[in-house]
C-alpha cells in the first residue's frame, strides 16, 4: 500500500478525515420493521406521479439488515469516517412521546460496528423523513415541532454519547423547506407562498438552535454542527470586484440558513426583501438560532456564478448558459471551483472554527462494462476536480478538516428514485450485489496516499 503524506505538493494535512455520506431513508429500507413509524417520504413516495417510477425506499440497499457487511466494505475502502442519518421515527415513532428501544438499539449497534472498525461515526439527527404524525399536525410550519425535534435530539445524543461524539443537527434545511414546501417537488409535497415559506424556514433554523442547547445538555463531549447546502457563489471571473461580490452574495443567498445562525441576525436586505412577508421572530429566537457550534458542514454540488452590479446589494447572479456541462441530474452543473469558494467565502463572512465538506459527489450513467467494471470516467474527473478545488482552499488556510463523499452506495435519489445513481459503489438492486466503480478506486488511492496522485 502506498504510504500516506503530509508534505508532498498534493497532499492533505496529516489526519484530514476522508469519508462518505448516505441519509436513513435512501439506504435504510426495512420501513416497518423495528417499530418505525411512518414518515412524510413513506406517505409521499407511495403516493402515485409523487417519484420516478413511483419508486419508494421500502428497501432501498437494505442497509439496516446489510450494515455488517457494509461496515466492513467501508474498511476495505479506508474510509475513516461515516456520515449516517438516525431516522427520527424509528426513535420516536410518532415523532414525540415514549420512545422505541430497537430503534436505539439499531443505531448503538451500527455505531458500535463502524467504531471496531476504526470509522468514526458523524451523524445527522434529520435528513427530511420528519414523522408523518408531526406532519399531520402541520410539519414544520408548526412552531412546537422546533421544540419536538430539540426534545429527541437532545434525547438521542445523550442515549448514543457513549459511541457518537460528532453530532449534524440537520441536512439541508435550504432543501427541505423549499421543495419540501416551495416547488412541492419533495415530501411533503406543498406549495404554501412566500410568506409561510419563510415562516416555517425560521421554525427549522429554530429548531437546529434549540437542539444544539438540548444536545449540550444531554452529551457535553460532544462536537456539534450542522450540514447545509449553502448557495455556493464563485465570482464569473476571479478579479477583486467579482471576489467582492460573491462575499456579499453568499451572505445574502444564505441569510435564512446559515446567515442567521452564524451571525444571530437576519440581513436587512432580507428582511426588506421579504417585506410583510418576512417571519415573525423574536431575539430570544435568534439566541437559540446562533447557538455556538464546533463546525460547520458544507453540501457542495453545484456553482452560483456571481458578477458585481451597480445595483443597491451590489452583485447579480449569472445564469448558467444552456449549452453549460452537467452531470446526469440535468440540476447538477460542473463547477469544480464551487468547492474552493464556498468554503473559502463562508470563511471570510462568518469565520467558523472548522469546516466539513459534508456531501459532494454527482450522478452517472453507470453502465455495467462487459468484464463487470463500471467505467464512470465523468465521475473520476468531476471528483478530481472538485478535490482538487478543495486542497486549494485548505492550503490557503482555510480551516477543512474533512471530506465525506456523496455517496458510498447507490441508493434512493428521493423523488428520481433508482433512477440516478450517485454511488462511487454499483448497487443491484435486485440481489443487493456491491461492486466498487473505477470512482471508488479512485478515492480509495487519494484516501491511501492522503493527496492527489
Ligand atoms: C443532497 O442535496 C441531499 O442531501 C442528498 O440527500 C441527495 O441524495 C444528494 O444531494 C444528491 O441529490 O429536482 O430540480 O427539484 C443536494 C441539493 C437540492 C439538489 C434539491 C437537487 C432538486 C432539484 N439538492 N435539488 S429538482
């Protein structure tokens, strides 16, 4: 095996944490097994027209029965840590009151297993499946499930701290309040309006705030953060005025998420964008919002190309032209640079302590060679590039302490179903039969060497 560096020009610091990434509902199946209750994506996915195929995670890669296995599979790989998601219902089937042992059970056992592996746990407590009986009680445009989510966050860490020390509140809440409630293209399914748009991000950045106090009460070791997809703006051209202006775009795109709980504070600009339509909220809110936490967790798929304006906020957005590169999702654009300027521009406007690359990673074709191989070449060049994007920023001392690759498996792309595959690993999903693909070779040789070949 070749031996891991620190020094070469290519080269990662000593201890970066090489990973990958899968959420509960995508990978998990075994839906009503182990007292899980029913959740918004099993409602929405076998609904008819709702997903490709009308595909549903019932199964998905039998990861709750294959965990072992798979473990061992991420070992193989010397992948150094996991990011999982816990499935809030399978803890709390109802999304409060008494909650469920062989949920708990499940995720001590998952813990325990990557830990004898030597893969440090990083888990995410929401990735989108919120308890169906919450939602009948409105979902997150129901201020009492900000306090719900804190009372079994709070619950969960303190049951699991003797095996998860690295804690994400939540995945993405850019992603489920807006297409979860905005386009309705993701469960719950909903089209509500700019005004209870707004209203119910401000209950979900709540509830990340108040479950970073309940957590800090119930698991004080632990490390705290939470996964976002962050508008990653990059300046159309890399000169000081563009530079400017992607500065002041990723405060502004971001204001509502990561804006408001780093900083405490809504942007002005926000607010009177919103006009009678911005949130209700009060200063006690926005003390939870901004909560300290230890690190933050960037999503990073595609750029938001900025240009500076003579205009009141000084930037507009350049749109991507038609003829511009993208992966199999038709959404996920190639800009490479996204992973050098997000994190280095979040850095510059809210200096966190430390950073994740949470998620990045793309769709292919995957189309199985003759001799068995899978030859995702797109994959191999999108993932050096963005990598290679990355090492940039953490030369330049911006504080990346990890990298977790979206995704390990093949699994269930929510509303496109089987139908995109993000896996560096092929999945049939007929006999659940694993091969790695020449992306996962790839990774497995920077994650041996600690740098780029
Ligand atoms: C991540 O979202 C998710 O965290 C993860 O669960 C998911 O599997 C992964 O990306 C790959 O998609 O279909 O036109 O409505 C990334 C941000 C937001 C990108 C939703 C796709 C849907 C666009 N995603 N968006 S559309």
């Amino acid at each position: 095996a070749p031996t891991p560096h620190t020094s070469g020009p290519r080269s990662f610091p000593a201890g970066f944490l090489w990973g990958s990434a899968t959420a509960s509902y995508q990978v998990e199946g075994a839906a009503t097994e182990g007292g899980r209750g029913p959740t918004i994506w099993d409602t929405f996915s076998h609904t008819p027209g709702k997903t490709h195929n009308g595909d549903t995670g019932d199964v998905a890669d039998d990861f709750y029965h294959r965990y072992p296995e798979d473990v061992k599979f991420m070992r193989g790989l010397g992948l150094k840590t996991c990011r999982f998601s816990i499935a809030w219902s399978r803890i709390f089937p109802n999304g409060t009151g008494a909650p469920n042992q062989a949920g708990i059970d499940f995720y001590r056992r998952l813990t325990e297993t990557l830990l004898a592996n030597g893969i440090e746990p990083y888990a995410t407590l929401f990735h989108w499946d919120l308890p169906q009986a919450l939602q009948d009680k409105g979902g997150w445009e129901n201020r009492d499930t900000a306090k719900a989510f804190a009372d079994y966050a709070g619950f969960i860490a303190g049951r699991l701290s003797g095996t998860v020390r690295n804690i994400m509140t939540t995945n993405e809440i850019r992603s489920f309040t807006e297409i979860g409630y905005g386009s309705g293209r993701h469960a719950p399914g909903l089209q509500v309006g700019r005004k209870r748009l707004a209203q119910l991000t401000h209950h979900a950045v709540l509830a990340h705030g108040l479950a970073v106090r309940a957590i800090r009460a119930s698991a004080p070791r632990a490390k705290l953060g939470l996964a976002e997809n962050s508008s990653a703006t990059v300046p159309v051209i890399e000169a000081p005025e563009h530079i400017a202006a992607a500065r002041i775009a990723m405060r502004e795109e971001n204001a509502q998420y990561l804006g408001v709980i780093l900083s405490g504070k809504y942007t002005d600009h926000y607010l009177r964008k919103l006009g009678a339509d911005a949130p209700q909220f009060t200063a006690e809110d926005l003390a939870a919002i901004s909560s300290p936490i230890d690190f933050v967790g960037v999503n990073v798929y595609t750029p938001d190309y900025v240009r500076a304006a003579d205009n009141e906020i000084g930037y507009v957005s350049v749109p991507p032209p038609a003829s511009f590169p993208h992966m199999l999702s038709p959404w996920l654009t190639v800009g490479p640079e996204a992973l050098y300027w997000a994190p280095r521009l979040i850095h510059e406007n809210w200096h966190p302590k430390e950073q994740f690359i949470t998620e990045n990673g793309c769709s292919s074709t995957d189309q199985m060679a003759p001799d068995g191989e899978i030859y995702d070449t797109d994959r191999v060049m999108y993932l050096r590039n963005y990598i290679a994007n990355m090492h940039r920023a953490v030369t330049e001392g911006i504080p990346i302490k990890g990298y977790f690759l979206w995704s390990l498996l093949d699994n269930y792309e929510w509303a496109d179903g089987y139908d995109k595959r993000f896996g560096i690993t092929y999945v049939d999903f007929k006999t659940q039969k694993r091969t790695l693909k020449l992306s996962g070779h790839l990774y497995k040789e920077i994650i041996a060497r600690n740098s780029l070949m």
